[in-house]
C-alpha cells in the first residue's frame, strides 16, 4: 500500500511541474536547415513540371473522372478536346458545371473551388480543344 501512495505521489510531482524551456513549434523551424546539415551534393535535383494553375487543379479534382487529358475516363466517356464539345457551349455553361455539377454523375464543386479557381479550370478545359 506504501508504494501505491509514493507512486502516486511521484507520478503527481512529475506532472504539476511546467516543462522549461518549450518553445511553439512552427513550420518555419524546418523551412530552411542551416547547410552544415544538408549535403547538397547528395539531394537529387529533380525537374518539376512546368503545370498552370487549372492543370494543377484539374488533376486534383477532374483527372480521376474525365481523364488525365480530358477525352473521357472510365465513368465518363466525354472528350472536351472534341471541336464539336468546344463549339457547342460557352465558357459560363462550363463555369456553371463544375460549379452546380451535373448531377447524378458529377459532384459540384462551387462550395470548394473560388471564382478565380472555376474560370482557372474553365480556361484548362478550352485549352484541350483539338
């Protein structure tokens, strides 16, 4: 019984004492490693692709459904780089689209996407015409 009350008491004290020295975590902590921890002779360089805003957002959130490329994927079989797609609506039908969706196939995205984010996809998608 004696050693329960002092294990309590020990486990008590360690837990009322403020830890020193304990700084906020940020992200700028590791943005930027001072060199004599980096071996830059060892980080691979690697080419980044060249991407616009709408292509990045499109294969974030269109890719998966519409195709890398935009000529259709598994569940859609609609091309946008077809000329008789790109003739046959306007940019505000587009912009209304991935806005409202289409349903029951395709989600609306107006509640996750800006303005300026929808006009960046509608301007990718013009951009797939043949």
């Amino acid at each position: 019984m004696l050693i329960r009350v002092m294990a309590a008491c020990l486990l008590l004290a360690a837990c009322s004492s403020e830890p020193r020295d304990l700084r906020v975590w940020t992200p700028e902590d590791h943005a930027h490693l001072p060199d004599n921890l980096v071996d830059r002779n060892r980080v691979p360089q690697q080419e980044l692709p060249d991407l616009t805003v709408g292509e990045l957002l499109w294969q974030r959130n269109c890719a998966r459904c519409h195709g890398t490329d935009g000529r259709g994927g598994p569940q859609v079989k609609l091309s946008f780089a077809s000329a008789a797609w790109q003739e046959s609506i306007d940019d505000a039908r587009i912009a209304q689209l991935i806005t409202m969706g289409n349903p029951p196939m395709m989600p609306a995205f107006g509640e996750l996407l800006t303005p300026e984010q929808i006009g960046e996809l509608v301007e990718h998608v013009r951009g797939m015409g043949e």
